[in-house]
C-alpha cells in the first residue's frame, strides 16, 4: 500500500513471514498518526470470548479529527466463528471511514474470510510468504541495507545458517551488528562467526557446501556440530556430492556445461556453484575422494571409530601444495 494511495475497507496480512506483516502493520498506523491517533488506531485481541457486536462497533465508529480509522485484529486465523461471520457480513457495506486490517500466519484461500476481503480489492490480500532456499540470500542483503550495512552472499549464507530462516530473528540480528559497527559498515564472515551465535542446528548441505570449496577448518567445526546422525547416511551424502563435482568437471571438460541440472535431475540454481567448486580439484583428485568415501564406508560398517574415519575423510578434502 503506497504511503498517500487510498486506503481499501479492508486488508489481509497473511503468511508466516512475520516481519512483513509488522511492516503492513506500520505502514497502516502511519496513516493515523497525529494528536488523535490513540482513537482512530484500536487493536482488537482475539480470544474465545471476543463478541461480535464488540468488533463491529468498533469498524463502524468514524475517524476523531482525522478521515481515517483503523483497526487491527491479528491471529485472524483463530477468531471465533460468529465474529468471523460478522466481519464477513460487515465487508458487503463497510463503513468507508474505517480500514480493517487482519492478519494471520496461515488462512486458507477457500475459506469465507479470506474470499471476503480478497473481493474488497485486488490489493487487499498482502502476501507474508517466508523466504526459502535462493531467496534468503538476496532477502538479507536487502534487510541489511535497512540497516546501513552491506553483506556479501557468502556472508548472508552463514547468517542464515545460524540463526534460521525467521524475517524477525534475520533483522534483529543485522540490527545488533550494525551497533556493534556504529551504525553501518561491511559484515563479513568473520564478523558473524565472532558474533553471532549459532541458535540452529546445522544442515547437511551447509557442511557439504564448505566440504566442496575444500574449506577444512570450517567442514572440521560443521562436522562437531552436525549432532547425532547416521555416520553412514552422512558418507552417503558425501559420496553424492563428490559425484556430483565429478560430472560438473567432467561436462565442462566435453563443453556441455548446459546439461549439468538435467543430468543430475536439479533445478538451474541448485548447480550453480558445482562448476566453480569443481575447479578447485586438479584431475584425478574426485577420483581418488571417490574412493576414499568407498573405503570409509566399508571401515564403518566394520566396526570403525566415527568420528576418527569421517575426520580422515574430511581430511581428504584438504588443498595440497
């Protein structure tokens, strides 16, 4: 909703990104600041007992020196079904003075609340849809611009990984590093890793993705922190990986570096660092982890040390001079 844009009867916020319905939320209030905005700004909380008189009175009161009311109900999602009702009812003639503002982690698009506001306008319904995957990066790139900070991709990547994928905890976070740089600056890696601590647990493709750009001092500490999984199932997705730089080395070398995703069955931007990994081993090297992972998992199922055959392993992965 542009800041001086007319304001609909009513909008929905849903979506389990919670920073973006708080930022709906600020973008409505502004609209009702001033000397009267403790009476045209109510917020209604939602409970068992809410009556739906209670919720349509306050829809229907005009605006105190001002051309505009807003109320907020939020967790929309578990309004009682008589006020759900009434609100449905009150959306066929709503007081034009007056903007409703829901919002809701999760509402199905099938059910009458949400069709109610989605026929207010085309504009009513404000996606609140988390980030996932390939988003995040760009995502915290530009929370951190909020924040008169600057962050490369690799550096968001370890954000990420270690506070997870909530807008709010991302934010809060690029907030506490751009005091800790008086109030701007460059976070690097080295920043976060000194920083901020690590409040998720570790994802198996974060450690093979340091595996792969043959990052030993970084794959050594992910492998401590991967926790209590299968030793074998991790050897498993190890020996995935290696095969996977395998064939992006080997199709760069025939030139047909296109076919990378269709032979591995992925989509564009999951390959797209394979090649540039894959350069970092001189030939025969893949082989040769190939056949290392083969030998570990055999020592495994033998009775082996974990930790001491997937840190030899690990190991292999180390630049030689």
């Amino acid at each position: 909703m542009p800041a001086n844009a007319p304001l609909l009867a009513a909008y929905l916020a849903v979506g389990p990104d919670e920073l973006k319905r708080k930022e709906a939320l600020t973008r409505l209030k502004a609209r009702v600041a001033g000397p009267f905005e403790a009476f045209n700004h109510e917020e209604i909380q939602v409970a068992p007992d809410l009556e739906p008189q209670q919720v349509t009175a306050s829809l229907n009161t005009l605006p105190m020196g001002a051309d505009t009311r807003i109320v907020v109900i939020e967790n929309a999602d578990k309004l009682p079904r008589p006020v759900s009702e009434a609100i449905i009812a009150y959306l066929r003639d709503p007081n034009p003075a007056c903007t409703l503002c829901l919002t809701a982690t999760t509402l199905a698009k099938s059910t009458r609340l949400y069709k109610a506001v989605a026929k207010v306008g085309p504009k009513a319904i404000i996606d609140c849809a988390a980030k996932k995957g390939r988003e995040l990066g760009p995502y915290v790139q530009k929370l951190a611009r909020a924040h008169s900070l600057t962050i490369s991709p690799d550096a968001a990547t370890e954000l990420v990984a270690r506070v997870g994928e909530s807008s709010t905890m991302l934010d809060t976070q690029l907030a506490s590093l751009s005091a800790l740089l008086g109030g701007g600056g460059n976070v690097t890696i080295d920043l976060i890793e000194a920083n901020v601590a690590r409040i998720v647990e570790v994802k198996p493709w974060e450690f093979l993705d340091r595996l792969s750009q043959r990052d030993l001092n970084r794959s050594l500490q992910l492998l401590r922190l991967l926790g209590d999984g299968s030793p074998i199932g991790l050897v498993s997705l190890i020996t995935g990986r290696v095969r996977e730089l395998i064939c992006a080395q080997s199709l760069a070398a025939r030139g047909e570096s296109g076919r990378l995703a269709s032979e591995l069955k992925k989509a564009d931007w999951q390959v797209r660092n394979l090649f540039r990994w894959a350069n970092g081993f001189c030939a025969g090297e893949l082989e040769h982890l190939l056949a290392l992972c083969a030998q570990t998992d055999a020592s495994l199922k033998s009775g082996a040390d974990p930790t001491s055959a997937l840190t030899t392993l690990v190991m292999g992965f180390a630049k030689h001079a």
